[in-house]
C-alpha cells in the first residue's frame, strides 16, 4: 500500500511538473506572437516610409527633369537668336 502512496505521489509530481512545463511552452508561444506581431507592425511601418520617400524621389526627379528640359531649350532658343550666355 505505501508503494502505491509513493507511485501516486510521483506521478502527482510528474504530473505537476508537465503542466509547469506546458504552461511556460504557452507563454513562450504568447510571447513569441506578440514578437511576430510587433515585428510585422515594424514591417509595415517601414515600407511606408520607403514608399513615402521613393515618392519625393520621385517628385524631385521629375522637377531635375524639367528644370534641364527648360535650361536646355532655353540654351537652343538663345543660339537660334545669337546672344548666347557665356556662364
């Protein structure tokens, strides 16, 4: 009879230990999504903001265009007429 007592209380404390274990196995699964969460949130926040500058790139490329577009014509027009800037 005291056999059993003892197996019992083993197996109680065995048993008390697995569920320790699964128990921090959860919070680590827990802690480990909300890591996966903060890091997509990162994610995003990141593309935005590089999507948000390849704009403005962009916006200035275009302006740089324009501006030697014009400078360039402007260049034709004055050898056309004669009076050519010396820079």
């Amino acid at each position: 009879m005291e056999y059993m007592v003892q197996a019992s209380a083993d197996q109680r404390e065995r048993l008390s230990m697995s569920v320790e274990r699964l128990n921090q196995s959860g919070e680590r699964i827990n802690e480990s999504r909300r890591t996966i969460l903060e890091t997509e949130e990162l994610g995003i926040s990141i593309l935005e903001d590089l999507h948000q500058q390849r704009q403005t790139l962009l916006h200035a490329h275009n302006k740089v265009l324009y501006v030697s577009h014009a400078f360039f014509s402007f260049l034709c027009a004055s050898k056309e007429m004669g009076c050519l800037l010396y820079v």
